[in-house]
C-alpha cells in the first residue's frame, strides 16, 4: 500500500513484524531516518551513536549494533540514486502483556528502504516557508533529545489546519517556546552567530542539528544553544531549519513574518552537504 | 514469544502486522484493554465509545465499528474464562514517508487475546501497595484523556527503580500533581465522598474510573474531579485505584505512607464489579 521499496526484520527480508511487539503497543523503541546518496548512507556514525544513546536511555538492551551497521550497508546497496533508510529499533516481541518489560524481550531491528525526492532547488535557494502550529506542545518531556517512538506530537500537528502549501509547521510549547519544526530542528542568524533552542528539556537532536553545531566554529561562525520565543524567533536576521533528508535549508516566511537571506545559510550548507553534492 | 492466545488482523486470523504501519512508526492509534469473563467482554459499550472518541481526536477514520464489535464477540467466544482482549486501531500502513498522513491510509483492527490472572483475593481485600515514580512528567499533553500508543512514559515509569514487590508506581508530574498508576487511574476518599484527578490536561480517562464517577452518586457517594498533590493524597481517609482488569482495589500503602481501609470502597466494588463475579 505504501512506496515502501524494500523492507528487513532482524536481518531477513520481509514486510512484517509480530503483533506483540512492543514499539508498536507503546512505542517502545527509537528510530533514524538516514539518507542515502549513491548509495552511501551519509552521517551513519551520527546516526547510530545517536540510536545507541536512545536505547541506553529506555534501558533496551542492543547487543547487535554492528549486525545493524552491517545491515545498513547491504540495504543502502540497493538503494536509488537518492533514498531513505529508516530504521526501527524496538525493545521487540512482549514477554507478558502489561508496560513494565520482562527484560527477557529481544530487541528487534527493522530496516526499511524509502523512495525520496531532492528538495526542489528554487525552494533549498531561495528558502521555504513555514506555517505555525496552533497545538500547543508540552515544554517538558522526559525522553527530550531522544528519536523515540512516540510521535503523535508530529503526526497531529502536521494534520492541523494553516499548513497549506508550506513546507512544515512550527511547533510552539504552550509557554510559546519554539521547539522545532515538525521534522526539522529550527536555527535563527544573529549577530553573525546561530541559534538554536536546546533540546535537553524538549524536543529532537537531530543528527544534521548536531552536525551544524559541530561544523559552525570550524567555519568561524559562533553557534549556541539558547531557548528563544516566537518574537524573538522574528527578531532574528535570518533562520533555517535542518534535518538529515533535507540538509540545511533557509527559511523565507514563518507565518505572516518574511526573514531575509543570509549569507551564512549558504556557507553552512557548502561545507555540510552541498546542493549538488 | 509472548503469551499472547491468539489474534486478529483486520478480522483476519494472523500474528503480524506490515512493516509501515504507523502503529509503529509513530504510535499512531489508540488501543483499549477489555476483560473478558466467562466470555462476556465486560463494559464494552465504555470501552467502544472510548476508541471512537480517541480515533476522532486523532482524526483517523474509522467506519468499522459494527465490524470491530463482532470481532470482539467472536473473540471473545474463544476465551478462557477469564482473559483480556487488547484491540489496538491505527491509522493503517502509510501511504508515504514521514508524520503527515495522506489521507488515504486505511484504519487498521488488531485484536489479541491474552490470559490474564484474577487478582490475588488478599490484595484486593486488603489493598495493594504502591511505590512513588521518580520520573516526573510533563503536567500537560494535548493528548490527554486518550489512550493512545503514545505510551513510553508508563513503560519507563514502569522500570524505574522502586518498584520492588509493589503493586506498581504512582505517577507525579514535575509540578507534584498526581496524575495516575502506570495502569490505573487514582481516587481518595475524603469526607464521605471520593475525588479523583481531572483528565483534561494531563492522564488517561480509563473506563472504570468512568463507572466509578457514574455509579458514586446512585450509592449517595460525592464524586468529584479534582486536582491532588501527593501532600493532599496522604491526608486522604483512604484511596483506592482502578482499571478495567482489576476493578476498584483500595490502596493500603504508597510510598511509607499507610492508608486505612474504608467501607466506601467496598460498596463501590460491590456495585460495579463483585470479587465473586
């Protein structure tokens, strides 16, 4: 039914998971969406130290990282030109019914291979635009940072009304904190420096996130991390979003509020993940 | 691997599900936990008029409720005398890649059928013990009231430590409110009446608490929602907890704090779900 393309379980090809499992009674598990470019999943290292981090955090044991690392590359091996893998990582199949684990489950690995598109270039040049999300989101979770299962967050946000023709909403905390894009994580220009919120309280370090941190004072460019309004969001000089698909992508238009282009934006993007790389 | 009997796909005899449904993905559904005794499926109007309430608040069309409601009964007529049927209904496989659902998925039925123990006639005469979570949670979520698959926060309460041999936890948002069980929502008495949280903002509006607020008043018991600290808990005359497998089973302990019993319990289960039943 859906664009799947190809799709493993633990290793074996095939299209199913038992019905007991828990990422799917509880979300139970994290994930990663890695994009594969000619056949190379890019940031894996990023991706699976991240994925590790999750699992540490929800006390799933996962003894098969490197079959996962294995996995991976035989699956980006069969990949278009330009694909997504996601994959899931689950605390697997319920011993017993109930929330608390037995901690006899075996964590399951599902590798599925996505169809994807390139962002269309007049819209990675000249920037996206971006609608408000009118659900207000907790400032608070538990599971902050993490690429858990549980994404209902997303999901309805991107089922609101004003999204229209834009690229994604931004989703506020009721406190009216900016959290993130719906799939994205949000960065504002400012005084030649970036800015993005912290994810220690709240939502997603996304690995393209991580890796603008990392690669923005090798270019000279000041980076931190900051909590910042929607007013001050507007204040800025300048703000992009990222995330592992898209890369770095200026933003035109959040809501009614028109920002300029900056020069850092490209920069970035450059030494990142270029346009026609 | 579980000790799941048996189950259903769609009304389909089978033990897996695809691969891309958002089930997984993004706990994208809502699920309901129905005892089954001497193979009657017990408040299961409650229990169907919650899933549809749940699946519009999550916009999922679902036209098969008649459809889903045989499908308990002939689940139910396979049933050992007592047992639970845990249906789940997700958006269905996704169309394509990413939150925003297309539209076009199909709801998808899962129903299992799991064993399931009485409880001990001990605890629910004297009361169960619980243990206080050391997991704050958020005090908010525009998901509450729903019982949806969005469900990590209860299975990391749930291995937290402190559980020991109690019954299970009790769960506090960071503000100190309490919100629930990891499995069951929470009411005190207190002056002749009995009080539970609001399930409005944050908590889960499990069935048998409904029953409870329901059947209070025609037994002259004063019901009330209303918020509790665990300061205001503690100086409550009594407490007890409820979910649709156990009923209402008092609470002789949480944390170091002891409860004495009170009658107001007894009648209440009395009424609504006898131990001898």
């Amino acid at each position: 039914m859906s664009d799947l393309i190809a799709s493993w379980v633990d290793g074996v090809p095939g299209a199913s998971i038992p019905v007991d499992d828990r990422g799917l009674h509880y979300g139970d598990g994290v994930f990663e969406t890695i994009l594969v470019r000619e056949r190379v999943p890019r940031f894996l290292d990023a991706h699976l130290d991240r994925l590790r981090r999750g699992l540490a955090a929800l006390a799933i044991d996962f003894p098969a990282a490197d079959t996962l690392r294995a996995e991976i590359a035989q699956a980006a091996a069969l990949a278009p030109p330009l694909a997504i893998l996601k994959i899931i990582v689950t605390r697997g199949s319920a011993v017993q019914r109930g929330y608390r684990p037995s901690r006899e489950e075996r964590a399951r690995r599902i590798v599925t291979l996505w169809p994807t598109a390139p962002l269309d270039r007049s819209l990675a040049l000249q920037g996206v635009e971006l609608a408000i999300s009118p659900l207000p989101l907790p400032g608070y979770s538990p599971f902050a940072g993490l690429k858990h299962l549980n994404r209902l967050e997303n999901v309805l946000a991107s089922v609101q009304g004003g999204i229209g023709n834009t690229f994604e909403s931004l989703m506020l905390s009721a406190a009216g904190q900016v959290i993130s894009g719906i799939s994205s994580n949000v960065f504002v220009v400012r005084a030649g420096g970036v800015l993005t919120p912290p994810v220690d309280r709240v939502g997603v370090a996304g690995v393209m996130r991580q890796i603008v941190l990392r690669e923005a004072p090798r270019l000279g460019i000041v980076a931190l991390e900051q909590g910042l309004t929607l007013d001050e969001l507007r204040a800025a000089d300048g703000m992009f979003i990222t995330n592992a698909r898209i890369g770095v992508v200026p933003v035109r238009r959040v809501g009614e509020h028109v920002f300029g282009m900056t020069e850092i934006v490209t920069r970035l993007r450059n030494a990142i993940e270029p346009l026609d790389a």
